[in-house]
C-alpha cells in the first residue's frame, strides 16, 4: 500500500528519470544499426508528408528559376566556346605529357525537402537507394560543398549539413595550397585549425577541398577567409571563414558520386 | 469513448508535426528564427492535461524531431522536451496557487532554458555567448507569441 502511494507520488519524477535516461543513452550511443534503420524509416515517411511543399515550392520556383537559367545558359555558351579552344589545346599538352585523362564528377540532381530548424544541422532530400545514393557521398550545389550523406532511405536521404557541430574537412587554402581543416562555429561562419603560420594567407581567398580523404574529391569550394589572425601563442594562425554555400536558400543540391 | 480519445489526440499530434514541417522559417537579418510549434503542443497538453503522460508524448515528439533533424545529437531534442513538459506542467499541480503572471513566467523561463540549452550544445564556438542568448532569446519570443497567440483566440486564456 505505502509502496504504491509512493509510486503514484513520484510517478512524474519517475517518468522524467526514465526519459532523461533513455535521451542520455540516445544521446552518447546513437549510432547502432537500429537507430540507423529508424533513422532512414523516418526520413521517407518524412519527404512522403512533405511532397505537397515540394510541389507548390517547385510551381513558385520555376518561372524565377527558368529565366536565371536562361542568362545563365548564354553566360555558358561564350565560356564554352573559350573552354571548348583550351580543352583542344589542353588534349594536346596531355598527350605530349602522357597525362591520364580526369573524369568530371558524376553528379545526381536532388530537391531539398525539409528546412524547420533555427540552426539547420541535416536537410533531407529527395533521392535515395533507388537512385544509387550511397552513404557518405558529398553533397554540393553551385557555390560549393554543402554536406555529405549520412542516413540512406528508399526515396530519401539525410544530409548532414556543413554547419553541424561535428562536420570536419580537409582543406587546402591560399596561394601554397596549405593544409587545414575546416569546423563550423555559429550560422555560416566556420574556423580553419591547422594552417601553418608560415603560410601567407589573405582574407578573401577560398577553401578547396584537398581530396586528400575518402569521400571528398579534390578542390570543391568549402569556404571564403574572412579573417586572419597570426598574434598567438600557437604554431597555427587563427583563420575565420564564411560558408560559401547560402543556407538558407537552397532548393536544388547535387550528390556526387 | 476512450479510443475515440486517442484518435483524437493522435490526428492532434500529426497535424502538429505538419504544421512543424510547414511552418514558414522567420529571416531577422543573418539571424533565422523557426518557432517550435512542438514546443507550443507540448505545453498546451501539460497545462490541460498534468505532466505524467505529457512527458511520455513530449519524449517521442523530440525523438522524433532528433531523428529528422539531427545527425550526431540524437536525443538532444527528447531530452529537452522531456525536461519541458515537466517545467511546464507544474503549472497544472500549482493552478490555483499561481497567478496568470506567474504562470506565463514560467512558461517563457522553460521556454529560454528549452532553447538556451539546445543552442549551448549545438553552436560550436566557446566564444559566441552572444549569438547563443540572441537565438535563445529571438526562438523563445517567437514561440511563446505563438502559444498567446492560441490561448488569447483559441483557449479563450484558459491555459493561464
């Protein structure tokens, strides 16, 4: 009887202790296959209920879209006639050279379905294992590196987002080429550890990727230096940069592959 | 008459993710402020209905969110919520011993606490207390203006 009353008396506190518990276990574990299934369940049920947003947001944009595409195609057409002279004369110093010709990189169209949180950390998109997308595939859109694929669905997929807390990648900046690793900080703003203090850098230049891991080719755009502070006590300078990507309106992403 | 209940308060708790999904993001300057409409359900339900259950649905609601929103701090948005409903229904246990004031500060201190520990965890720069209470302050503002919003028109201010 005494031990009922006590439970009915704390039966809140104990609701908050089991749920505490299981967030914290969550929280510091939550990487198991299944949450990882769970994980991609909820991502196609998620684009499924979001497909009419899709729909309207694809109607708004494509007027707008089609006539940017429209001065965009002719700005390409001049540059393709200049690339079209280099390409001819670049084969030829190849040759010459005996070069291994480079693949361009395979890229897979996406529309972005879900954009609901103040600091955006994943976006979901609408291509998954039917489209061959593969887990830890880099996502890009025209100003650069947005992401890489994390949770794969049948027709949807999570990207986790340049901006999250615990986004890393290999970077070469400035005119040597120096290492460095790119961290996000706070909204689009990020930090560059590890570049040498030997290394001259200018505010303005931009990030490449370095191509140097697994997943990320070689020299897409990360980021823009904003800031470089070489006064410190470390070996490294202090390097602040901006995403170059605009976060906040995207539509359309490219998956590599 | 009880599953009528639950299909009830099961067709609520959709539309409110729905909604979540839908709601319109709030550009101030650099600054992107999207209020927490699970938020608003969640204190709504605690201030009606008690916390013991509440804490069990706002658990769920912020498993779920972690799971569209989150890749590497999955529970963050559970932990928070759970934490919530049990801050704001406390105001069902003291209804009669509160005033509305009281009550509404209580409501908007869990509220900046909710949005305060999220941002501390989530914004990586030691440096950036500012941009943590600007966000904190900006999210929590918006979604208690949502919640008065429902309670001035909708409740009719029988929440506080």
């Amino acid at each position: 009887m005494k031990s009922n009353w006590i439970v009915s008396f704390h039966r809140d506190a104990i609701a908050l202790g089991i749920s505490l518990l299981v967030s914290l276990i969550l929280l510091f574990s939550n990487k198991s296959p299944f949450i990882d299934a769970l994980e991609a369940d909820i991502t196609d049920g998620y684009l499924i209920l979001t497909s009419p947003q899709r729909w309207y947001r694809d109607i708004l944009s494509t007027k707008e879209q089609n006539s940017l595409l429209a001065q965009k195609a002719i700005q390409l057409q001049l540059l393709y006639s200049q690339n079209e002279h280099f390409r001819v004369e670049n084969d030829h110093l190849r040759r010459m050279l005996n070069f291994a010709s480079i693949n361009p990189l395979s890229l897979l169209p996406a529309n972005i379905t879900n954009r609901h949180s103040a600091m955006l950390q994943s976006v979901i998109i609408d291509v998954g294992k039917n489209h061959d997308v593969r887990k830890n595939q880099p996502v890009i859109d025209m100003a650069g590196l947005m992401g890489k694929t994390i949770s794969i669905g049948e027709i949807a997929t999570k990207v986790q987002l340049i901006t999250d807390k615990n986004y890393r990648v290999s970077i070469r900046v400035g005119e040597k080429k120096s290492l460095g690793i790119f961290l996000p900080s706070h909204g689009r703003f990020g930090i560059l550890e590890g570049v040498r203090k030997s290394m001259e850098l200018n505010v303005g230049e931009i990030a490449y990727t370095s191509g140097i891991s697994d997943i990320y080719p070689a020299n897409i755009p990360v980021a823009r230096v904003t800031s470089v502070n070489s006064n410190n006590d470390r070996p490294f300078q202090d390097v602040t940069v901006e995403i170059l990507v605009d976060l906040q309106n995207f539509n359309y992403v490219f998956v590599v592959q | 008459m009880k599953n009528h209940k639950i299909i009830l308060h099961s067709i609520f708790l959709l539309a409110v993710i729905i909604i979540q999904a839908y709601f319109p993001i709030i550009y101030l300057g650099s600054l992107t402020i999207s209020p927490d409409i699970t938020l608003v359900y969640i204190s709504i339900m605690a201030i009606l209905y008690g916390r013991f259950n509440i804490i069990f649905i706002a658990f769920f609601l912020g498993l779920f969110q972690d799971l569209i929103s989150q890749v590497t701090l999955l529970g963050l948005f559970s932990f928070l919520k759970t934490l919530a409903a049990y801050g704001i229904g406390s105001i069902n246990l003291h209804d009669s011993v509160w005033n509305r004031k009281v009550q509404s500060s209580v409501i908007i201190v869990t509220y900046f606490i909710h949005f305060f520990l999220y941002f501390y965890v989530v914004i990586n720069d030691s440096a950036s207390w500012i941009v943590i209470l600007q966000y904190s302050f900006l999210q929590t503002i918006f979604t208690f203006g949502i919640f008065w919003l429902l309670n001035r028109f909708i409740f009719g201010r029988r929440l506080t």
